[in-house]
C-alpha cells in the first residue's frame, strides 16, 4: 500500500423515530465520514422515507449553519451557500447527497442533516454526525540525543521527534522488547505549527544497567501513534404537551438508551441507561441535557460489562428529577455520547548501540493499524534512515 492509503471511517447513523404517534417521514441513514484525511472529497449522505407524507425540504448544516438544501418546489431544487471550508459541487449533488470536492483544516465540524415533511405533518427529522480531518506525518519517529557507545552506569537521555501530523503523534519507548515505565520518561512541549500540523516529543532518561544490553548491545524502540478519537452520539428527545411524547436517535453502532417514560412531566424523574456497543476497548460514556453536559450529581457510573470474547460494553445511567427549566420551546434533549479511540498510523524508530557495530544500525519500520494499513514508500525510509546515520556519525 502506498503513502497514498487512506482511511476512511465511516459511521451510518440509522435514524428511527419509533414511539411517534402519527407515522410518517423518517430520516433513514445519515452518513458523514468521521475521519477525512486533509484535501480528500467527501459525500455526506442523506436518506430518508417519506411514508405518506410529501417532502418539503431536505438541509445540510455545518456548525448550525445552513450550506445545502434542496427543495423540490424551488427551480432548482439544489441550493448552496457559501461556507469556509464547505466545497459543495452542486453538479454531482442530488436531494440529501452533497459532494464536498474537497476538504482542509476548516471543513472540521458538526454537520446535521434536517429533512421536513409537507402539510400536513410538517414533520422535522434530524441527525449529526462529527468530521475530523487528519493529516499523516510525512516520514516516522527520529530518535535523536543517541551516543555512539553507552558502557554500565552511563546515562541516556534521548528524545523522539514526530514529524509534523493532525492529531498529534503519541509515543511509545521500548528498551530492547520491553515497553519503558512512565517514571524514565520526561515529556517535551507539542510544536504547534500555522498550518494546524502539530508535532510531539517524548523524552528517555536512564541509566545504563548491564540487564539492558543483550549481547552488549542497547536496542532502543520508538513507536509513533495517530489516534483518532471519535463519538457516536443517540439522542433522545422529550416533547411536553404534545401527542408525539418522544422520539429516539440511534446510530447503528452508537449507544443505546434505554428506558425512561413516553411521556414527562415537570416533576417526573428521568431514570436512563446509555450502553455503549461492545467494543476491545471500552467507550468512554457521557450524558448530554439540551447539549449541556449532565451535572455529575446526575450521572449513575456503572461497572464495565465484560463479555467472553473479551469485548466490552459501557454503562452509565442519567436520574434526575424534571424541572421547567430543562425544557426549551417545549423541548427536552438527552444525549448519550459513545467515544472511542483508534490508530490511523503506527510508525517506529529504533537504535541499536554497541556491540560489534562499529556505527550504529538503525531500522525504520513502519505499520498501520488492523482498520487499515499505511505504509511508508522505500524513498521516505532511506531519508530517515540517512539523516538519523548522519546524526549518530557525527557523534
Ligand atoms: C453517498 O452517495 C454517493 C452517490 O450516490 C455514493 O457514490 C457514495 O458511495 C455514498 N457514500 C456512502 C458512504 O454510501
Ligand atoms: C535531557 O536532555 C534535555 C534536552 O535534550 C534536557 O533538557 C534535560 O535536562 C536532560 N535531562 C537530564 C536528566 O539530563
Ligand atoms: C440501568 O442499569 C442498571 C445496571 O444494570 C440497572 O440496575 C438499572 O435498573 C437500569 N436502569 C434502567 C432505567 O434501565
Ligand atoms: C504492526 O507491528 C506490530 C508489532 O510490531 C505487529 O504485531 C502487527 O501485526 C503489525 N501490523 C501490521 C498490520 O502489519
């Protein structure tokens, strides 16, 4: 796979709006890339089931923002409105699918898609979804700081250096194949750079001791790491005084809320759980009321479920009592949020000192993670392995 391989993660949010009183329009799936690596295009899709009803419109917003809509009534029917870093190509759009012909740091953002029934439902369905651009170092980890020799009882102090990416890189330090204690590291500020690209460091601090040479040899072991934190979020909204008592957002790999009444009061309680999808690392779970983040006297933490595959599953309960307040233009929101974290990118440096060699061997291995693979291309290798030679031949 060439420097070129990118990832995509794409999330559907299959929307469902069981629990309505009157059938009718129904946002279907709503598809936004989470991850997008900078310049690349985009769709964002929209699908929905209109039932028995007639479509009025169909929006797309970034940030709250309105940039796309598309009305069957309006000649056109597709509309665009400038937005920084919102490329819409109206040519390949078509009713809720909008062509983004490319992307850069400003088309990060909260994009919603919102679809409207004609009367007499005037029915309002809507879904967002989260898109973070990433930007890929260009070339791995440099270890720099190395001596050309260490002998028992000498010091290393040695840093590694990410080259420039978005997010920014994490590390790793391995001693021969054993991955170093927090207390021998020592942490460097992250270089923020104009252009958004943000690079990191991380410092090794040790003395040499003789159970760290293998055949008198020092092998140290830097590993680089882009992650991309990513949520899924369900939504549940709670509407007083009205037939439709609540609607429920679920993407189809977010968490599920479960629980609760048709139907609240001021002076009900809210009682909810919201379970993460069984997952190898466990979702990091937060409550959201009217996107305010749920006052921690709210929130019920419960112990992590294991299953016997090893996967896991969050759990975390929201309880409070209803008041006026929580209600905005008749409306109340509750918001589950799922995040977790995956590698985009995994590359390694490593340093080989003393032995018989009389110069240092350095290795550059470069891997992806199980989502996808990115693998560095032979002519980015030999720069790095040539200017960190160079660096220990100075020494
Ligand atoms: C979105 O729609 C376009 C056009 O129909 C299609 O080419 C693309 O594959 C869709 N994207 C996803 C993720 O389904
Ligand atoms: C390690 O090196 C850094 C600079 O590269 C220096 O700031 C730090 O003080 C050194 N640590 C020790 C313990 O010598
Ligand atoms: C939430 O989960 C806990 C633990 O499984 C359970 O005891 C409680 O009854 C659940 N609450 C609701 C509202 O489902
Ligand atoms: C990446 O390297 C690690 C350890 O070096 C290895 O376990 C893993 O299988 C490699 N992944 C790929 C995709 O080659």
């Amino acid at each position: 796979m060439g420097w070129t391989t990118y990832i995509l993660f794409l999330f559907n949010v299959i929307v469902s709006s069981h629990i309505h009183a009157i059938h009718g329009l129904r946002l279907q799936i709503v598809e936004v890339p989470t991850a997008v690596r900078r310049g690349d295009p985009i769709w964002l899709n929209c699908t929905y089931n209109l039932e028995t009803d007639d479509l009025y419109s169909v929006k797309w917003y970034k940030n709250n923002v309105e940039f796309y809509r598309y009305l069957p009534s309006d000649d056109p029917p597709a509309q665009k409105y400038d937005l920084v870093g919102v490329y819409v190509e109206l040519s390949k759009s078509y009713q809720g699918n909008v062509y983004l012909s490319s992307s850069d740091m400003n088309t990060e953002g909260t994009y919603r898609c919102e679809v409207s029934a004609e009367a007499p439902s005037f029915q309002t369905e809507r879904a967002e979804r989260e898109l973070q651009i990433y930007v890929l170092p260009k070339g791995g980890p440099t270890i720099i700081g190395t001596k050309f020799q260490y002998h028992i009882g000498d010091e290393v102090n040695v840093t590694c250096h990410a080259a420039p990416s978005k997010p920014a890189a994490t590390f790793k330090w391995y001693i021969h194949e054993e991955e170093v204690s927090p207390e021998l590291l020592w942490h460097a500020p992250v270089v923020r750079y104009r252009d958004g690209l943000l690079s990191s460091q991380l410092g090794l601090h040790f003395i040499v001791k003789a159970s760290h040479l293998v055949n008198g040899v020092l092998k140290l072991r830097c590993l680089a790491d882009i992650s991309q934190a990513y949520s899924m979020t369900s939504e549940e909204i709670i509407v007083g005084n009205t037939v439709r008592a609540s609607g429920l957002y679920t993407a189809i790999d977010g968490p599920r809320i479960e629980g609760g009444l048709t139907k609240y009061q001021v002076g009900d309680e809210v009682d909810v759980n919201c379970t993460s999808r069984k997952s190898q690392k466990p979702a990091k779970l937060s409550w959201f009321i009217n996107d305010k983040k749920a006052n921690t006297g709210f929130v019920v933490p419960y112990e992590l479920q294991t299953y016997p595959n090893g996967l896991k599953a969050s759990l975390l309960g929201l309880k409070f009592v209803v008041r006026g307040h929580h209600f905005h233009k008749g409306e109340m929101r509750l918001k589950c949020t799922a995040t977790l974290t995956k590698v985009i990118h995994t590359s390694s440096e490593e340093v080989f000192v003393g032995g018989n060699q009389q110069s240092s061997g350095l290795h550059v291995s470069e891997n992806g993670s199980a989502v996808a693979a990115v693998s560095i291309s032979l002519r980015q290798s030999c720069w790095i392995t040539l200017t960190s030679l160079l660096l220990l031949c100075q020494m």
